[in-house]
C-alpha cells in the first residue's frame, strides 16, 4: 500500500509555484494577487481562509483578506465583489462558503467575473469545463487530478467510481475523469444518495473517490483488493478531551480499508493541501491569462 502524500506534494507544487512567482516579478512583471472575503465566524471557514492567506504569502503571492460580520448586507457583500472585479491589481476571488442564510449564494457566485472566478464556481466556468473548453478547475477535482497525475496512476480504461454528486467535487470529477486526457479516460460510475445497492459498484472500482461526507463510511468489505482510494471527506467529529475538540474524519475508514489498497490518501494530509495549492495555480493562471484545457 501507498500513501499519497498531500501534504508532502503540496509542499512541492507550492516550492515550484514560488520559483514561478520570482522568475515572473524578476522579469518586471506583476506579483499574482488572490482577493478573498470571508463572511461571519465560521470555524472551519476561518481556517480555510487563514491557511489560503498563509500560502498566498508562503508562494510569493499578494493576499488581501476582507472580513464582513455574519449581518452584512447581501447588497453590501455584491457591492465590494464588484469592487474588486473592477480592480486591476487583483487577480482572483474566492468568496467563502458557506454564506449567512439572508445571502444568496448564487448571486454572488454569479456576480464575480469569470475571469476572476479562481474557484471555478461561476456557472459559465462551470459549462466551460463541461464541454471540454480552457477555464478555471475548482480547488478539491484539480487537487484530485494533481495526486493522480504526481503519484503516475494508471487511469485509462480504469473504472472509477464516485460516491457523491455534489457541484463542487462529485459532478466535476465525473466529468474530468471521463475526458480522453490524462488523467483520464475512466469508466465513471456516479453514485449518490438514491443509489441502490451501492457495494455492488464500491467492489467494482479500481479508483473509488469518496465524497459523501459520511466519516467512515466505507469500509473493507465493500472495496476490491489493489484499489486506489481517494477521500474527500473532512468532516469534524467531536473527541472530548482533545485539544481542539474535535477530529478531522475522512469518509473512509483509513484503518480498515489501507491494507486493501494499491493508494490510498489519508485524512487529514491527503487531499486537504491539494485544494489550496489548486487555488494557487488557478490564480497563477488567471494572472498568466492561462486557463486550463488539459491538466
Ligand atoms: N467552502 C468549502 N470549500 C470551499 C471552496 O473550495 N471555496 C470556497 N469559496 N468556499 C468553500
């Protein structure tokens, strides 16, 4: 079994975007710029900002950091989106999610340039990576493509199977693993809540991603020997008595499953780091007017 190191690549990816990042400014051109604004007192919103802001300073890169309280206004919010699309300087904006529930999610997803949108959430992004055209890959399927391209696993005429639809992992996911790249060209099965007899698919995967924020959910009886497992699972469970209060769980039961596995990424330190490395690359890009057709 092999453990696919996220933390261990990140750092790498993040080493050779700093090389990057110093060749551009030597070269007279601009420091990339990520904008960020962070809503309410969240407690994992905040740690995700803090260490998207820690990278950004870690690679060379301009962060500024705007925090509004959990009652702004959505006009408000809206108004200093547009502010910062109109601002040259600045390259990318992420909004972190989740918003307060008087704010719409959408319109502000959808009030951010596209061109700017280094999460890839806007909905023509989104359509853009559909039909196979360059555009900003969000943070979690890019670090996934990243660890399979990094750790050289096979992928062609692989079965690849999904547990979880969402529009930020599930969905994307299904979508680049069946492309006629590398990483690529799977056999995709997309499972979700009202699939029936879900084992029948987990014992056919040769890669299975899971993503359905259940911790522990899958377990070693429902996965084949040599399978490569991927888990996008973070969801905190409360340990009493630890110093944070809590674990940082996967949807895998890393114990039970390893010993099957050819790879398999742990939780926390697997494909965590990768999503703030995907967004430091996307903001690179968008400085770079580079988008993406093939990884
Ligand atoms: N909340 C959880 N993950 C993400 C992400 O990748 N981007 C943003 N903006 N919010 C999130």
């Amino acid at each position: 079994m092999i453990l696919i190191d996220g933390k261990q690549t990140a750092e790498i990816i993040k080493a050779e975007l700093a090389v990057e990042v110093e060749n551009i400014v030597k070269n007279g051109g601009k420091q990339p710029h990520l904008a960020a604004i962070l809503v309410g007192n969240d407690g994992a919103s905040e740690t995700y900002i803090a260490s998207k802001v820690k990278a950004c300073k870690k690679v060379g890169f301009k962060s500024t950091l705007i925090n509004f309280p959990a009652t702004v206004s959505e006009n408000e919010l809206l108004q200093k989106v547009i502010e910062i699309n109109n601002n040259a300087d600045i390259d990318g904006l992420i909004v972190q999610l989740p918003l307060p529930k008087h704010i719409s999610e959408k319109k502000v997803t959808e009030t951010i340039l596209p061109e700017k949108d280094v999460d890839g959430f806007h909905p023509l992004n989104v359509g853009k990576l559909a039909l196979n055209l360059p555009t900003f890959i969000s943070a979690t399927p890019y670090g996934i493509m990243q660890l399979l391209e990094r750790y050289k696993i096979e992928t062609a005429g692989k079965h690849c199977v999904i547990l979880g639809r969402s529009n930020i992992v599930g969905s994307p996911v299904s979508i680049l693993l069946s492309r006629n790249t590398y990483p690529g060209n799977c056999t995709v099965t997309l499972c979700h809540s009202r699939t029936k007899n879900l084992e029948y698919y987990t014992k056919q995967a040769d890669i299975l991603i899971a993503a359905l924020g259940k911790p522990d959910f899958v377990k070693a009886n429902m996965v084949k020997d040599g399978v490569v497992v991927i888990d996008v699972g973070i969801t905190r469970v409360s340990a009493p008595g630890t110093e944070k209060g809590y674990h940082i769980t996967g949807d895998v039961d890393f114990d039970d499953v390893a010993p099957k596995c050819s790879y398999i990424t742990p939780v926390p330190g697997g494909v965590g780091p990768m999503t703030i490395v995907a967004l430091l690359k996307n903001t690179l890009l968008s400085l770079n007017n580079n988008l993406i057709t093939n990884l």
